[in-house]
C-alpha cells in the first residue's frame, strides 16, 4: 500500500479497522515552482521541465511542454523561412505563458495542501460549494485542462 498526505500523522486518518504493516520507506516531498528567467539565449530555446515546473497538478507539465514543442516548431519554422526573430518571439510568447500558469498552479497547490490552517479551513468549507457554482466550477475546469490561456504563436 502507498499513502501520502498532506499531514504529518497519515495513519490516523486511516478508515477504522484498517490493518498496516512496517513502514518500509517515507520521505518529505517538497514541491518547488519556478520558470526559467528567459526561455531563449541564442540559438538555445527551453522547453517543458527545463523552462518551468511546478506541482503535478493535472498533467499541467506535460501538456505545456507540448504546447512549447508546438510553438517552438512554428517559430522555427518561421525563422527558417525568413521571419526575422522568431526564436526570440518563442521566449517572449512562452514566458509570459508559464509564468502565469505557474503561479496559478502554485496557489492551486497552496489550498490543496491546506496550509496555513486558514486556507485548510476555506478548502474544508468553502471550495464544495464554490464548485458547485457554475461559473466557478468552469474556471476550475479550464485551470486544471489547460484550457486557461489560449496558445499564441504569433
């Protein structure tokens, strides 16, 4: 059985009857979230993990690193036929991207972690009803799909 949790004693949370061995391995998990200061020096472009990272909200990573492959190559493409700058444009597009998706994945990762007690009191009583309204509940499933900025390549 594996178990993790955002609390530092997990087995108490266990339901009632439920039977556990050894404790073979447990660590701390830290979840950082940075993106890089620039996306492009030269002719060396960032993508993906290199360029930004952050928790493992909703495949978030993954699928920004596709939507990175997908304008870069575009850029790329560009510039091999003649558009001045188009590597600089990449970093310019992109780094206005992660920053944004970052920093709302990281205060995601905040209340879901429910720290300070605060915020585990908000996630604990307010966000069931949040996303129960309509108008919510559609921003949170744009957030966690990706779908909360469109993807620029000009």
């Amino acid at each position: 059985m594996r178990l993790f949790g955002n609390f530092p004693e997990l087995f108490e949370h266990l339901p009632p009857g439920t039977k556990t061995g050894r404790i073979s391995w447990q660590s701390s998990f830290h979840i950082g979230h940075r993106v890089a200061a620039q996306e492009v020096v030269g002719h060396v472009a960032l993508a993906g993990d290199a360029a930004h990272i952050h928790s493992p909200v909703a495949a978030r990573g993954m699928n920004l690193g596709l939507e990175d492959a997908y304008v870069f190559a575009k850029c790329a493409a560009d510039e091999l036929h003649g558009g001045d700058r188009r590597l600089a444009d990449y970093g310019r597009i992109r780094h206005a991207v992660h920053a944004g998706v970052v920093e709302r994945i990281k205060k995601l990762t905040q209340l879901a972690r429910g720290r300070p007690e605060l915020v585990a009191l908000f996630r604990r009583y307010l966000i069931p009803g949040l996303t129960k309204f309509p108008p919510t509940a559609h921003q949170m499933m744009k957030l966690v799909t990706g779908l909360d900025h469109a993807v620029e390549v000009k």
